[in-house]
C-alpha cells in the first residue's frame, strides 16, 4: 500500500477522513492533534516512528531530525488518510512507540521510556545518536 504524502497542498485537498465514524479505529477523535516534523509534512518523508506519549499525544516521525526541522501540527484523521498504514497503530497504548525501517514496511512495538526493557535495534540507536531527539521525544 502506497502512502499519499503530508504535504500541505495535498492535505488541502484530502476529502473528510472520516465520512464513516464505525471505520475509525482510534480511541482518539479524527480531530485531535498530533505532532510530526516538517519534513514529513513538506519534503514528504514517510512515518517511520509513532510515539503514543504517556500523557496521550500522538508523534509521526520521519528519522533523523535535522537542525532545521521544525515541530508541525496535523490531525490525527488527515495523518491517518495521508498513510493509511498508520491505523494499524490505533491500538498503540500510550507510553508505547511502533517503528518500521522503511515505508510500507513492519511495524515493531514497544514500550518507550522509563517502561523499556529491551535495547533498541543498533540501526535505531544509531539513527538516534545522529539525531537531534533525545529519549524519542522530539517537541515537548
């Protein structure tokens, strides 16, 4: 499944998310906001890391983090039309994160933060020794 990309002006033009409530599987509302870098929203990187916040905020992340990224804003029913591989995540409990290598590829879940037992894959400690992110937490 291809995902159509964040862009602004393709985001613009999305019809309504949600036209039938039943199909959303997310406990949050299609409205609620969600935050993602500029990059998946202009450059149209793919979501590679969600991040189910403690305090239930939603992150969509590409990967590295550059200097001259900055924090977005998009409802979580406009990120969920964009990449419908996202709904598989609705599920994601907070203080959990879900990551994949690659666009389209698997996702692999797993607690974040205080509640993680295991070691991240060395590419993602990598990924995240080059980043700007500290701990996954990217704006707050």
């Amino acid at each position: 499944m291809n995902a159509m990309p964040f862009s602004a002006s393709a985001t613009r033009l999305l019809p309504p998310p949600t036209s039938n409530p039943e199909a959303w599987a997310f406990g949050d509302p299609p409205h609620t906001l969600a935050y993602t870098s500029s990059q998946v929203l202009s450059h149209d990187h793919p979501v590679l890391l969600v991040v189910h916040e403690e305090d239930g905020d939603w992150q969509f992340l590409h990967g590295v983090v550059a200097a001259n990224d900055q924090c977005r804003t998009i409802r979580l029913g406009r990120a969920v039309h964009a990449d419908p591989s996202l709904s598989v995540l609705a599920d994601l409990p907070c203080g959990w994160r879900a990551y994949r290598t690659l666009a389209g590829g698997h996702w692999h879940r797993e607690p974040c933060g205080a509640h993680s037992s295991a070691p991240l894959p060395r590419a993602w400690r990598d990924w995240l020794s080059r980043s700007a992110l500290t701990e996954f937490r990217l704006w707050k």
